[in-house]
C-alpha cells in the first residue's frame, strides 16, 4: 500500500503542474472586488431594515394608500324620553329632553299633518293679525317656522308633504318648498266638475267647497252640498267618499268624487247642533255636539256600516261634553276627549269598547283637550299642559311635538 500511496502522490502533483493558475495579482483583485461587495450587501441589508421599522413606525396600518389617522369618532349623548303616560292601551309620550322646544308668537290653532313626518302647525296674533307657521319633517322632534302677513281668519291646510296653504278670509298664501317660500293666490270662484286623485276640497271663509290641488286652487265644486256646509273632512274614507257637515246636525257624502251627494237624517237637527264623521274601514261614526255651549255638549254619537243608514250607539254614560272628533282605533275601539268639561280644569280621554254606547275615562293620562283628523293620523291639543299638541298616526301612541 505504501508504493500506492506514493504514487498516487507523485500522479496529483503533475496533475497541479499542468493546471494554469491566475497571476498572484489578479487573484488579489478579485479578493479585493468581493470584500467590497460582501460590505455593501450587508449595508443595504441594515438600511431596508432601518426603512421597514421607521415604516411601521410612521403607518401602523395595511392599505395601498398612506393616509393620516382619522380622530376617534365623539358620539354626541343621545336625547332622553320625557314623560310617559299609559292607560287602557293608549300612551301618551311627552317632550324628548334635550331636544329644543320652538316657541311661535301667540296661539297655536291648527296642525295639520301630511304623513307620520312632515307635518305644519299654524299660531296666530290678534285674531289674525299675524300668522306663524311651523314645519317638521322628523315627526315633530325638530321645527323650523316662518312669518306671514295677515291672511285674517286663517285655516291651515297640508296638500303633501312639501305643499302648505293658509286659505284667509283676506288673503291667501301657498307654499310649495316646504314653507320656505310663499306666493299669494288668486281664488276667484270658478267651478270644478270633480275631485281628483291627490285633490284636497275644503270648506272656504264663504262656506263653499272648493278644491286645491298640490299644484294650487282649483276652483269651486259646481255640484255643492245640499246644505250650507262648515266642515269636511280631511281625508277620504275607505270608499272613497268625502263626507260634510252643517248646521242642524246636516250630514252628506259624495262618493263620486263632488258630481253628486247623498244627504243622511239625524234624528238631533235642532238649532245649534253640529256634526262631524270620523271613517275606519266600513264603519262611520257622526259625532253631534250642541255649538252655544263651551265646552259643547255631546248629543249623541252615531254610526253606520257599509254605507247603511246612521243608527245612534249612546253614549249613555259619561263624557257629557266632547271635544272634536271621535277615533275609530285599530282594535275596534272609540276614543274621545271631553274638551275640559265644566266641573273639571282638567280634560280626559274616554275609551269606548263597545262601538260609543258606553265610555270609561282612561285613569293617569294627561290633560287634553280638542282632537282632530288630518290627512294622516291626528292631532290633539292642550295635551299635558295647555298650548301644547300631539300627534297620533292611530289613535292609540300619541307623541308630544317639540313646538309650542
């Protein structure tokens, strides 16, 4: 083995021999190329590092694009129910606290209401002198209001719910931007052969039925009632019919839209009696109050289904006095307001489960005064203390509004 080794030896030293090798001098060259490259491999190494951390330091954040942090979100405290009031199924909610209250100049006379939102309230001054009006369109959390001239005599009427008139006995004022601008109308009497879709017929200072359109007046029915009217409602029922009311507990509909009327008897047509009809469904209900008296004694309450003759349903109990219109509910039940009656400071809702032939006061509620239909849900007034309205899309949940 020892002969092997050496020649193995001998045979790798000529192999070395015949293998050209690099100049001392280039191979220098070379080390000194890869020291330099090894140094500046590890100096770019340490600056992506340095540029990677002062990122995530700079944007803490993931995304395509650098943006500034955005400040934490305040949350503004939200507004704190007043009072509620509940009794044989109707509530009465108060005034949202820390909502504003708006006070309009004088008296508030009217509210008018076009949907559950966007409703109107109407204050006057001396008899007519000057006119407010307010406007919601939150359902009466939050108002705005706006100063008319004096339209005289003045009733307020919701046409839509961008749509407002003031019909004055001395002038009359529409607006179509929500009340935030006004133009005078010209209302000389012409006449009109129907009531469209969308129409609105009410009762003028002269005691006729004219009808407006969201576009403006109209003009005058051709066809009137058979009797001097002073009321009609304010929405359709649900046959279509628009019912009016007059002096002597006179009572009429037009189904057809104003071409012709159908007058209904009360057997309570004495001097001084007025009607009003109040629809849900198939039922009419004809409330008959005596208007010398203040509050105005009730003289009965009446009612007809599916379009049948009137038959007085009571009451035979208490309330003595009412105050506006009966409120056909939902459930089949009648709900009424005394309008302060005589021996009391304080007006009372009275309940109705068995169509008006008896009534039970509805115990722990707020005071209230006159109630009325408008073209969605309804209105009551003086509610919890007086000059103060509330709004009911059924009857049943009433919401004190934030106006005053």
């Amino acid at each position: 083995m020892p002969a092997l080794d050496d020649r193995l030896a001998a045979a790798r030293t000529d192999l070395l021999h015949e293998i050209d090798q690099p100049d001392l001098a280039v191979i220098g060259d070379r080390a000194v190329r890869l020291r330099r490259r090894r140094a500046a491999s590890r100096t770019g190494a340490a600056l992506l590092a340095l540029v990677a951390v002062g990122a995530l330091v700079a944007r803490p954040w993931s995304g395509d694009q650098a943006r500034p942090p955005e400040p934490a979100a305040t949350v503004a405290p939200a507004p704190t129910a007043g009072s509620v009031y509940t009794s044989d199924g109707i509530t009465v909610n108060g005034l949202v606290l820390g909502l504003p209250v708006i006070e309009l100049p004088g008296t508030l006379v009217a509210a008018e209401f076009a949907d559950p939102d966007h409703g109107w309230v109407l204050a006057t001054e001396c008899g007519g002198c000057s006119v407010t009006v307010g406007r919601t369109v939150d359902g009466g959390r939050n108002w705005t209001s706006r100063a008319l001239g004096p339209p005289g005599d003045a009733q307020l009427v919701a046409l839509d719910p961008e749509t407002v008139l003031v019909r004055g006995s001395e002038r009359t004022m529409l607006s179509t931007s929500g009340g935030l601008g006004w133009q005078l109308v010209d209302v000389t009497s012409r006449p009109v052969d129907a009531i469209r879709a969308g129409d609105r017929p009410i009762v003028n200072p002269n005691r006729t039925v004219e009808v407006w359109a969201p576009s403006g007046y109209r003009g005058d029915l051709a066809v009137q009632p058979p009797f001097t009217p002073t009321w009609i409602s304010a929405a359709p029922a649900a046959d279509g019919g628009w019912w009016v009311g007059g002096d002597d507990a006179a009572l009429a509909v037009t189904r057809d839209r104003g071409r012709s009327w159908k007058r209904y008897t009360l057997p309570t047509t004495v001097p001084g009696n007025h009607v009003e009809v109040t629809a849900l469904g198939v039922d009419v209900y004809a409330i008959v109050v005596d208007t010398r008296d203040t509050p105005a004694p009730q003289r009965g309450i009446y009612r007809s289904t599916a379009g049948g003759p009137f038959v007085r349903v009571g009451p035979i109990t208490p309330p003595q006095t009412i105050g506006g219109q009966v409120v056909p509910l939902l459930d089949g039940r009648l709900l009424v307001s005394n309008g302060f009656a005589d021996n009391s400071l304080v007006g009372n809702w009275y309940v109705s489960a068995d169509h008006g032939v008896t009534f039970t006061a509805a115990r722990n509620m707020p005071q209230v005064g006159t109630v009325r239909r408008t073209p969605s849900g309804y209105v009551a007034f003086d509610v919890v203390a007086d000059g103060w309205v509330a709004y009911s899309s059924d009857g049943a949940t009433w919401r004190k509004l934030q106006v005053h």
